[in-house]
C-alpha cells in the first residue's frame, strides 16, 4: 500500500504565491509526488514561480502560450473581469494546458491552490464548476487547501489521495494559510494578488485601444503596451513616446524596424517616439512634433529630428507641440 501511494503523481498550476506552494506542499506531506507548471505571456511571467520551485525544490515547467491565449483573450466566452481579465477563461485554458501535459507524461491528476470563496469572482463554486467543465478534465482537477468543502474528486474516489489529509479553508482570512507557511517553513513569500497586468486600469485601456484598431498583433507590440505614454493619433496610427531611460531601451528593444518609425529630437536630450507600423508624412510630422514637446528642446523654433523608417534615416525639421496640446490624444 505505501509503495502505491509513493507512485501517485500529480501537476499543479503555480503562480508562485503562497497559495499555489501551499497546495503542493500539502500533497507532497503525503507522499505524493508532485510537479508544477506555469505559463508565460506578456501580461504575467514566471518570475515567482520560478523562486517558489527553486525555494520548495519543486520541479517546474514554464510554457509560453502567447497565440493560444492572444486568441481566447479577444473573445473570452465568459467576459472580462473589472478590466481586460478573462480569469475563468484563463484559469480554464491553464488547466485544459496543464490537462493535456497530465495525459502526456502520466500524472494522475492536476491541482491548483484556488481557495473557495477567496475571491468573490473568480473563486466561486459556480467558477471553479466552469474551470473544470469546460478543461476537459473535470474530476481531475483537486483544490487541496479547500478539498473537503468541494466534491470528492476521481484521484480521492480512487484512494490516489487520502481526503482526510487535505485541507477545507475557504473565504479571505489568511489565517490558515500563515499557519501552514510557518509549518511548511516558508517565511519569503510574495503578497496575494498583483503580477497580472490584465488586471491594471491603464494596461487595460491600452489593450483595449489596441483590440479595437487593429486585427490582429504581435508579442512584440504587447510588450510596448507596458512602456511610455500612448497616444491615439488616428484610427490606423498611435505614437509611443519614452518617458524613462528604460522606456526607450524597451521601445528599442521590441519594436519592428521592418514597419516602425523611430522618432529622436536631434542635439537635446529627448525621449525615443515610435510610430508602431509607421504612417504618411503628416503623421510623421505630428509624431515629431509631440516628442520635441517632451524634450529639452526649444519651443516654438524649429528643431532637427532624426526620422528613421524601413527606408533609412533622414532628418527633417518641425516645431513642437506642448504636451498639454495632446493631453486628449493620450490613452489613459
Ligand atoms: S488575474 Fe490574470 S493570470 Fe490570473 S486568472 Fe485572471 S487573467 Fe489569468
């Protein structure tokens, strides 16, 4: 009987917070062998869930899944959450992920350190129910820190898992969870919540910009959306201007030079603008305009800026706009 428990394997989803190691932790106590994965797009990476495995000595998997998810987050058949969150759909595409790696390498089931009624949206009986309805691998997928308030799943049916061992924490006090930290030795851990930023108000609004103008993008232009101020200059066209060093070095870093123009004020200090998929000459000079405008330049004389496109570089001269002009082109 001991040898058969010791062969149980199972795949966790990991976040890296406290939650997610918790869940783990629980079935490892009990001698199940266990594995997490977690998965990266430009909205959330695998930062914590890399420390978590390295702290717990849990083995990880990280996924990049970014035209998977591009897809569901268009159109997530559940909605969006407070802003661009599709969290059902998202939790839901993570398991049906993580159910078909659980098929391919032999695990006997997934879990995941949700907390029934820890978050009144996305932690409800109703949403967990949806998760696994429609993963595919409903039955599959165990919730170990609030098991004993959820139906008996088909690893605790088939004695893989000994119920009695599993946990029935539910609602927001993080009582419990601090107890099992101290027990389990975990002392470092990061904060609940935060790490997606489908769940921030300005991403949020750019994402949506982004979704309403264009068909369809690329990794790349997600990434921008994390960087400088954004301004819609029309329906085709929106300019991305630096506001940090490190907002420049990022617009540098992912931006196309097969389709983008690089806008530099010349002779001043000056943030980098981009015009992603470029634009005509009246847009150039607009964009022109309001990077001089957030320079050290001059105003109201003309100043030399550098314009460099897929065609090469030349330097054209333009009077700037004060940043108060195009208040009402940023998206906010
Ligand atoms: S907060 Fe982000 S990562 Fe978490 S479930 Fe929601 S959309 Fe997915």
């Amino acid at each position: 009987m001991e040898a058969k428990i010791k062969e149980v394997r199972a795949l966790g989803l990991c976040s890296g917070g406290l939650d997610s190691m918790l869940s783990g932790l629980v079935l490892r106590e009990q001698g199940i062998e266990i594995e997490w994965i977690t998965f990266e797009t430009p909205f959330f990476n695998a930062v914590k869930a890399r420390k978590a495995s390295k702290m717990t000595g849990v083995p990880l998997t990280v996924k990049p899944i970014f035209p998977v998810y591009l897809e569901m987050l268009k159109n997530p058949p559940a909605g969006y959450g407070k802003y661009m969150n599709p969290c059902m759909d998202c939790h839901t595409l993570m398991f049906k992920l993580a159910g078909d790696i659980m098929q391919e390498r032999n695990f006997d089931f997934l879990f995941s350190g949700e907390v029934l009624g820890q978050r009144p949206m996305s932690q409800n009986k109703t949403s967990l129910r949806y998760v696994e309805k429609h993963s595919g691998f409903g039955g599959y997928i165990l919730r170990p820190l609030s098991a004993k308030k959820l139906p008996e799943t088909v690893p605790e049916k088939e004695g893989l898992v000994n119920r009695n061992l599993l946990m029935d924490i539910v609602g927001r006090s993080r009582k419990r969870q601090m107890e099992l930290a101290e027990k389990f030795g975990i002392r470092d851990y990061p904060a609940p919540a935060g790490g997606c930023l489908l769940t921030d108000k300005n991403f949020s609004n750019r994402l949506k910009d982004l979704f309403e103008h264009q068909q369809t993008c690329t990794e790349a232009e997600l990434h921008l959306l994390k960087h400088g101020r954004h301004f819609r200059l029309n329906r085709e066209s929106k300019l991305i201007v630096g506001r940090t060093q490190k907002d420049n070095e990022k617009i540098i870093k992912y931006h196309n030079p097969q389709g983008d123009i690089v806008i530099d004020v010349k002779d001043y200090p000056s943030p980098i603008a981009l015009i992603p998929n470029g634009g005509n000459k009246n847009l150039i000079f607009l964009a022109a305009a309001i990077c001089i405008g957030y320079s050290k330049a001059p105003k109201l004389s003309p100043i030399d800026v550098q314009i460099t496109s897929p065609s090469g570089k030349k330097v054209i001269k333009v009077i700037g706009i004060p940043p108060a002009d195009v208040k009402k082109l940023m998206i906010k």
